[in-house]
C-alpha cells in the first residue's frame, strides 16, 4: 500500500486537537489517551511529536499567545498597553478552558517568552523603570487574566425572588445575565482604562 501524500499526524494537528478538546471538556480531561482517541490513532504516536503531555500544553499555550497583539508600542506605550490588553483578553475569552493554562506563565514557551520582552522593551524603550515595567504587565496581565476567568454578570441568579427580601439593592441583578457579555466586556474597558490613564512616571514604589 502507498504511504499518504501528508502524514496522518503533526504537530499542529495535535495541538489543535488538544485545544477543542480544552474547549469542549476542560483542562483537566486532556490526556494523552483521549487525545489520541479524538485523532483516531494510537497514544503512542503522539509521543512521536510530543514527548510529554506538558510540551502539548505549551504548544496550545503558544498557539493562544500567539494571537496577542504587541505592535502598538510603535504608537507610544499607552497604545501598547491598551492594544496589548485588549487582544490578550479577546484570545482567552475565546477559550475560557483554557484560561489556568495562560495563567501559569511563561516558563519556556516561546510565544509568551517573545511577548514578554516585546511588552518589556515597549515600555522600557518608552523610559518607564525596569522595575515598573515589570510591574506595569503585571498589572495589566493580573486584569486580562482575572477578566477571562471570572466573568461578573452571568454570575448572578435570574430568580428576582431570591434578592427581594434579602439583597434590596441587587433586585435588578436578574437581568444581568440577559445582557453579561456587553456588561463584561464594559467592565473590563473601564478596569483598563482606569489603570492605563492612572499611570504616571515615577520611581517604582519601595
């Protein structure tokens, strides 16, 4: 029998997998047996790729990261940081699940490595303090990640009854969850524009 023109398995087919299979489930359904079974082939030719299920992981990472915008530092550092937010925030909301995987960090992955220094040098290169511009993304990074995992209006009960008697001032806490995704995605522009507008250079604090 001929061998396929394309090979039944690859690294960004594995990744992709991996990804739906975060959407779909959540992070902790990922295993390397279920992967497999989702591709239809046998576990151990996933190692064939990836030697591990955490180098899987740091691939969906990159993937996601991936889609993060760090050019608006070409228009001065406020721009950065507001662009750099927005589409940091945009990529996680779009893959809730997968939202613990960012938030763990950078470690080796390329992708985040590569985003770190670009957001670092923007707001270097802008003259703030090393040490503040570290505390800058991390401000912003603690925002975009904190948005993306804990949306705030679907949170609330559509039962009006149950804020009557108790909670006068949430009784119109019902119709939130109607209309969370523009309530969310307001709450986290004023979040970021408060912070990007409250900056003013200085030293870092002691």
């Amino acid at each position: 029998m001929a061998r396929p023109r394309t090979p039944l398995l690859s690294k960004e087919r594995i990744r992709d997998a991996a990804l739906e299979l975060i959407d779909s489930d959540g992070l902790a359904a990922l295993s390397m047996r279920r992967l497999a079974d989702a591709l239809g082939v046998q576990a151990a030719s996933l190692y064939t790729h990836y030697a591990t299920k955490e180098a899987v992981l740091d691939a969906v990472a990159n993937r996601l990261i991936a889609e993060v915008d760090t050019t608006g530092f070409e228009h001065g550092w406020r721009e950065g940081l507001l662009t750099w937010a927005r589409s940091y925030h945009a990529a996680l909301a779009a893959h809730p699940n997968a939202v613990p995987l960012i938030a763990s960090g950078t470690q080796r992955r390329d992708e985040f490595l590569g985003m770190a220094n670009a957001v670092h040098g923007g707001l270097v290169g802008a003259g703030w303090p090393a040490r503040r511009a570290t505390e800058i993304s991390g401000a912003v990074k603690y925002l975009v990640i904190g948005a993306a995992s804990t949306p705030f209006a679907s949170g609330f009960a559509d039962d009006v009854q149950i804020y009557l008697d108790r909670y006068p001032h949430l009784m119109q806490a019902h119709r939130l969850r109607a209309d969370a995704a523009r309530i969310d995605h307001d709450s986290f522009e004023l979040g970021l524009q408060c912070l990007v507008r409250g900056l003013e250079p200085g030293p870092p604090a002691p």
